[in-house]
C-alpha cells in the first residue's frame, strides 16, 4: 500500500537523484521528472516584475521564512543571489529557518503555539496543513489575494489543486503545481525476463510467470523481495494487485477499510472480507509455493533494493519516482543489468496526489502577506529564482542543460534540493536530471490521463475516537494478515476466516461506523 510521507523521506535521502522531485509517501509518492517544454511555462521574470509593477513595493521588505529540513552548506550564498533579485522584483529580502528532519515535528508546531515572528511557511498534508488551518495558525487566502499578489501562479494553477487544498471551504494555502502520482509499479530484471523467453510482464499473471521463472532457474536469488519487518501491515503487491486492480481506494493504511472509486455513495467496506481478497491470496499462495520468496521474508531486515542491486532479488515494488531512479542507478554503476518498470494495471484508474502534498501558507500574524504572496509567486514562476532556489548555482551546484534538464554540479552535495522542503513551489518549471529514464517520464504521462477524480481526495479521518481500536486493528494486520498473504498459513480458507474474526474482536466494525459517518458528513458537506 501507499507508504506514509516520514518513510518517503528516509528512502528519499538515499536513492533519489538531484533533479527527481519528491514522491509521500507517504505513503509514501513520489516523481517529479515532468518538467514542462520552454513553450509551456509560465511567465518568467519579465511577467512577474510586470505583475509587481502594480503593487507599492517602495518600502523594502525583509521577509521570513520556515522551511522543513536541513540546511544546505551553501545556503548563504544561493540565498545571497535570490536576495538580489528578490531586491529588484519585489523590494523584498528573506531569510530562512530549516527545521532539521531529526526534530521538525515537534518545534513546528511550537512556532505557532508561541506565536513567533515569521511570514511564509512550508506545509503539507503530511505536515500539519490541516491541523494549523483549523487552529488559526495559516492566513486565509482570498481569491482578490492571488489574484492581485499571486497573479502568475493564479493563472498557472488548475482549479482543481485550489480546491483540493481548501480547508472548511477556505484556502490557506498555495499549494505546489505538479501533478504526481501515487500508484505503484515493480522493477524487474528485464535481462532475466529476455533470458527465458518471457512474454512482457504488464499483468498479475505475466507477473506471477517472470517471478516463477527466476524461482525455478536463479539459484540465490530471491524473485520477489520485500521489508515486512518494519511493521508494515500489508503484502508489498496490496497496492497493486488489491487496490490499483479493483479501483478501490484505502482510507488509512492502519486499517483494512476502503470504498470503490466510483460509488458515489462511498459504501465502507473491509477488503479482508471480500471476495477479491479471497482470490489474491491464492496468486500469493502460489507463488510461496513456487518459492517467489523467501520463507523468512516477514523477519527481514536488508534494504531491498540494495538487494537487487547487489543480484539477490529479481523485483520488488515501489512509486515509479523510485523504481526511475533506480534504473538510473543501474544505468551508471551496472551497465552489463538491464532492469525494466512494470505497470502490473494499465488499464485502472490512476489516483493523484492532491495538491497540498507539498505548498506554501502564509503565518496568520504575519505584516507582510502581500510580500509574501509575491515571493511565493517568483518561487513558482519566475525560472531565474525557481532554478536557483530549486537547484542552486548554475555551474556549481548543477549545470543546465537546455530549459528542463540538467545534470549535477561539482558542489551538488552543498545544495542539494532533495535535502529540504524546495518541493514547496513545484511547478512546470522544475528540470530534471538528464540521466533520467525515458520510458519512467512514457509511463507517467499515461498515467496522468487516467487520473480519477473523486468526491473524497481531501477526506481525512479522524480517529480520535476509535485510537484504541485502530491500535488493536494494527496488531491484528500484523499477527494475521501478514502470514496469511505471504503463504506461511496453509489452509486459506480457514485463515481468512480467522482474520476477519480477529478484526471484529479488534473493534473494526466500531471504526467502521464512526468511518462511514464521517463520509457521510463530508459528502453531504460538499453539496451545499
């Protein structure tokens, strides 16, 4: 399933390129890599000096700003340049507090119970947008706002993202312009695939053939791999093989309640307790039968995809950020490998990231919202500020290479966007690493013509009420519903049962009910 944000991160640090935006995960995400052509963009300096042309600017302004991460060793000089033209456009300086990923969890929050002096922030779902709109800690954001101080990004944004990212009906933030994907493909050693003669893997059974063939013929090899052991509550192919190929979609991934995309009505139901479950766990069981994996693979522990780099697994699953950075990889330390990504749902629904995966809000105390909304409009559209805050120096940090490309720079490691929250103002103008594979950027573009729409993108649950359920629940995954799916229980039917048995004992129906209310109260909300 869809990996939480915290997670993304941590694999962010290690496997993502320069110019791979960030995927979430979050779950999760997670690719960045569809910078628009020149002839898309928006508007560059020229526009926005024209836009700030209408607006006093002739009190300078020093603007502060809170950003998640750390600090780039270099940040003194990039931001020295951005306070250069900053000076020029908008008559504005800012200057910008990281907050280190050891510890911004807990003094984020504290920034706004103590009502420090600060004027733009960096926020997400995943980072307390929801939780400060509601507090009062964000601005509201009017349209006669955005569209007077924010005119370019008002103009470049879809609609859809403003309304995404509204809290109550109100908009406190200004969310970033790129449109990602959250579904999930696997890697696979395309070598290996044309070694035996196998058909193209873009199904669960040309899936379930290449894994049984590197079974029967790779001695040493384990053909799928996976990482139970970090508390993971569901096999490593739920996303795809559950929910992708059903078009449902999982609510929370601490408990096994979902809804079918397009059921207006969003019914709840418990995907352990359907016949669509039933039939996986028979693909699952025959592929532990035919020794797919390991039979220790709920206990281990080793990177999985320093595993299949290293020859010891044959596929995995990840975001197609991931899986394009890891070809990438490939591609430049194991040139003999070929290793190729694999849409096991072509023809699903495919579900966006809403747009609040990454934005900028205003401080509600702040004296410079008009200023800030400014810079927050170069940030996303200007490309001589966006590729300087997003990239850093030119020649140094990285090297251009034509409108959208670029590869790394000799000082790279010193400002590294990967490192703090730049994903703050994504927009078309983002570049990406020129090693970047083709057939990543092939499939994303697919991707992002079936993207679905649905009335409950924005729902979050709350579950303050069933916390001690949702926990039971959680225990329940992990004691059943792990051994059952990776084969280790014999007798499925039997094991099921008892799963379902061992959720209703856990409280699921409890959660089930204060769930569908919920959505119900969502749903009615929105048709007023």
């Amino acid at each position: 399933m869809k990996s939480g944000k915290k997670t993304t991160i941590a694999a962010l640090a290690a496997t993502m390129t320069m110019a791979a935006a960030l995927t979430a995960c979050g779950g999760n995400n997670n690719n960045n890599g569809n910078a628009a052509s020149s002839t898309a963009q928006p508007a560059a300096s020229a526009g926005a000096s024209a836009a700030a042309g209408a607006v006093d600017t002739s009190k300078e302004v020093k603007l502060k700003m809170v950003l998640v991460g750390g600090k780039p060793a270099d940040y003194d000089e990039v931001f020295g340049k951005l306070n250069e033209l900053l000076k020029t456009k908008i008559n504005a300086t800012v200057d910008a507090e990281f907050l280190d990923w050891a510890d911004w969890q807990q003094k984020y929050p504290l920034k706004f119970a103590a009502n420090e002096d600060f004027d733009v922030v960096y926020t997400a779902n995943w980072a307390f947008y929801n939780d400060q709109a509601l507090k009062g800690g964000f601005m509201e954001l009017t349209d006669d706002m955005l569209q007077k101080y924010a005119p370019q990004t008002w103009k470049a944004m879809p609609s859809v993202s403003w309304n995404q990212a509204k809290v109550g009906g109100k908009l406190y933030m200004v969310p970033n312009n790129n449109q990602e994907v959250t579904d999930k493909a696997v890697l696979i050693r395309e070598d290996l695939r044309k070694k035996y003669n196998l058909e193209p893997v873009t199904s669960p059974e040309t899936y379930a053939a290449y894994l049984k063939a590197i079974a029967q013929n790779e001695k040493g090899m384990n053909a799928f791999g996976a990482k139970p052991a970090d508390g993971w509550k569901w096999h490593e192919l739920d996303q795809i093989l559950l929910e992708q190929k059903n078009d449902w979609n999982l609510v929370d991934y601490n408990f096994p309640l979902a809804y079918k995309l397009d059921d207006a009505s969003a019914k709840v139901f418990n995907v352990y307790d359907t016949p669509e479950f039933a039939s996986l766990l028979t693909y699952y069981k025959d592929l532990a039968d035919s020794g797919a994996w390991s039979k220790n693979i709920v206990s281990n522990k080793n990177d999985v995809w320093q595993d299949m780099k290293a020859g010891k697994v044959g596929s995995y699953a990840q975001n197609l950020g991931t899986l394009a950075s890891n070809i990438q990889e490939t591609r430049r330390d194991l040139p003999d490998v070929e290793m190729a990504i694999a849409d096991l749902t072509p023809d699903s629904k495919k579900i966006g990231a809403i747009s609040t995966q990454n934005g900028m809000a205003i401080h509600a105390t702040s004296k410079n919202a008009e200023r800030s909304l400014m810079l927050i409009d170069l940030l996303q559209n200007d490309k001589e500020i966006h590729d300087l805050t997003m990239y850093g120096i030119n020649g140094k940090h990285y090297e251009a290479i034509g409108d959208d490309k670029l590869k790394a720079g000799p000082s790279n490691a010193n400002y590294n966007f990967s490192g703090f929250s730049s994903w703050g103002w994504n927009s078309p103008l983002n570049r990406q690493d020129e090693a970047y594979p083709q057939e990543a950027n092939d499939m994303l573009a697919k991707w992002q013509e079936k993207v679905y729409h649905f009335p409950l993108e924005t729902f979050v649950f709350d579950d303050s009420k069933v916390k001690t359920e949702v926990a039971n629940i959680g225990n329940v995954m992990l004691r059943y519903a792990i051994p059952l799916e990776y084969g280790l229980i014999g007798n499925l039917k039997d094991g099921q049962a008892d799963l379902v048995k061992q959720l209703k004992a856990a409280g699921i129906e409890k959660v089930q009910t204060e769930l569908q209310s919920q959505i119900d109260a969502f749903l009615a909300n929105q048709s007023k």
